[in-house]
C-alpha cells in the first residue's frame, strides 16, 4: 500500500477500517480525530470514542507513533489499526476506567493518593502551560497529572488545569505539597548505563561491558528513572531518595536532563560541565523526541542543602561560599600585620617610658 500524504489522511483510512477488529460492544461506536495540546507545545493527533451513555471518559489514542513506522515501512497498516483497536478496547471497556474515573475525577478525595508531579521544558511550554498550575524550577516546568493506572500504550493520566484545581478546593501551594508527599512512594530505580545498556539488549553486564567498552577513566553515569519508565525525570525532586545516591556517589550529583522519562546522574567533578552540557545539546537536537525534550542545561543536586539548581547557579553558589573564608583569611591577616604594629608601639613605648624614668633618676641622682 502506498503511503500516507498525512497523519490526517492516516485517521481517515483507521476510521473506515477500526470496527471489523474491536468487540461487538463498540460496533455502534463512532469516533473523533483531533490534535491535541501536549507538554513543550507539541501537538499529537489522537482518536477517542465520542461519549454516549456507557463511555462517560474518552482518553486520546496517538497515531503519531503508528503513523511515522508505517511511512517507514517497519508497520503493516492493518496491523497498526488492529493494534490500536486493541488499545481503544482495552480502555474504553473498562469499567474502572468508565464508572470510577469518570465519576471520581473532579473529586479531590480520590485524585488526592494518585496525584504526582511531572516535569517538562519551560522554556518550550509557554502556550500548554497557561491554563495548569506549575512552578518553574531553572528552564524546567514542574506541573501535576493524576496517575489514573497503567494501560497497555503506557500510563494513563490526566494532567491537572486551573479548572480541576478549583474542583478540588486546594491552593497550588496545597497539591504541591500533595504531589511532593506521593512521590516519596512511587518507585525509583538508579542503575548504572552499563547496567541499563544490558538490560535493553538482553546481555549480561560483562557482554555489555566488551560491546560498548570498558568504563575506565570515563565518568561513570547512572540513570534514574522510575518502574514505568514513563514521566520518571521527576525522580530528581524526591531528596531523601537523591541524598541517598548522594551518599552513595561521594557528594553532590550532576544531574543531565536526558528527557522526561529519565535524567542521568554522575558525582560532581567527575565530568567538565562545558563539555557535559555539548553532549546534552547533541543528544536533546538528534536522539530526542520533541514531545519528551526536557532541557538543554546540566543542573547540580547539592546534597547539604538538598536542593536542584541549574549548574551556572550552584557555581556561583560555591564561589560565594569561599569568599566570606577567603576574606577571613584577609582580615586574620590584617589583624595579625595589626597585632603586630601594636605590640611594636608597645613595645616602644616602653622602652621610651623606661629611658624617661632613668633620665629622671640620674637627674635627681
């Protein structure tokens, strides 16, 4: 079959084929197409069943990633409908999703356990971010969704608008402090990239060492995402669990903002930040999806204060912290050149009190 011209084109061959591969259920189903708004102002065309009486919630099925393997020829057409047939079924029958969700959403009480934050490019989410509460931390946007469960295309969510957040009857300071206590529970997981390269090629640790090379003299990375591998960057706010890796690697971490789904880690000092922050900017320009762009910059964890900066801030940082020590060092020296011009005056007006009193006894004497 020849090509798609468009994703638009794309959805208009799944709608006229999508029904002969969902169940009897959704037979008289009908759908829509739309693009919508995502984090770093994106924009990915989805499908979703229209509401009727029994399909109360309708989340967005992508057709953006099915769409770029069939253009290259990695995805049978068909296959690709049927497959999004499945993820239509699977979420869209589901009555936790239908009769819970949709009943619950706008109730704080059952979002409150299930609402984390998750962290996006500032800088590239001006328009996305107009309408939901966030806070900007360097060039990084921190903004909230409610985790809604696991789906077989991923993690199924609902990102928090000033709307929701009037629903609830919270300040942005309260869900803040909310989404900061929850995820203290989600699960992280830190691996080295040795560790991780091993993992994805279905090697063990010593074949992965001999393909991709021996780590000595090189920085050793560490990657920390969380069990899902889904919004995992987020794991870099949690600092009970980034002062123990702290302990662990000797100090204070960089931090390289990989993507959204995960940062890599290494100890402080054990790369140059210039050069640190190039392979960031390669990598973000030819290995990252725009829609998972996180950031351009190397940010610093500094352990004693736990705190997450961007580098250039935690330098300065630094610098200002050596000078007051710096100037201790001055001013000790000052006052022992001081010290000294005094005890010599002293010492000389003494020796002059005492030539004074002599002169005075031989003139009596």
């Amino acid at each position: 079959m020849d090509r798609f011209k468009n994703i638009e084109d794309f959805g208009e061959f799944v709608a006229e084929n999508i029904k002969q591969f969902l169940p009897e259920q959704m037979e008289d189903a009908s759908f829509k197409f739309q693009y919508v708004n995502k984090n770093n102002d994106t924009k990915q065309y989805g499908i979703s069943v229209a509401a009727t009486d029994s399909v109360r919630i309708s989340p967005n099925v992508y057709l953006d990633n099915a769409y770029e393997k069939i253009q290259n020829d990695s995805l049978d057409v068909l296959q690709a409908v049927r497959e999004l047939a499945q993820v239509l079924s699977e979420n869209y029958l589901n009555p936790q999703v239908q009769e819970h969700v949709a009943d619950n959403l706008t109730d704080f009480s059952f979002a409150k356990d299930k609402i984390l934050p998750k962290l996006i490019s500032a800088e590239r989410s001006s328009e996305y971010l107009v309408d939901k509460p966030h806070e900007i931390i360097g060039d990084i946007a921190k903004v909230y969704v409610v985790n809604l469960g696991e789906a077989s295309d991923g993690r199924m969510s609902c990102t928090i608008t000033n709307d929701l957040l009037k629903c609830y009857g919270i300040s942005q300071a309260e869900l803040d402090i909310v989404a900061m206590d929850n995820l203290t529970n989600e699960k992280y997981v830190c691996k080295s990239m040795h560790t991780v390269l091993a993992e994805m090629m279905h090697m063990t640790l010593e074949e992965a060492s001999l393909m991709f090379g021996p780590m000595e003299g090189q920085p050793q990375m560490y990657v920390l995402t969380n069990e899902a591998m889904i919004n995992g960057a987020a794991g870099i706010l949690n600092t009970e669990y980034m002062d123990e890796i702290a302990g662990q690697l000797g100090g204070d971490l960089i931090v390289l903002p990989s993507s959204i789904h995960e940062t890599l880690l290494l100890p402080f000092g054990a790369g140059d930040i210039k050069e640190l922050n190039q392979i960031v900017n390669e990598v973000n320009a030819t290995q990252v999806a725009p829609n998972e762009f996180l950031s351009d910059s190397v940010y610093v964890y500094d352990s004693k204060d736990h705190e997450l900066m961007l580098s250039n801030n935690y330098l300065e940082k630094m610098s200002e912290k050596s000078a007051p020590a710096q100037n201790r060092e001055n001013n000790n020296s000052l006052v022992g050149n001081l010290n000294s011009k005094v005890a010599e005056a002293n010492q000389k007006a003494s020796n002059d009190t005492g030539r004074a009193a002599r002169t005075q006894e031989e003139a009596l004497g």
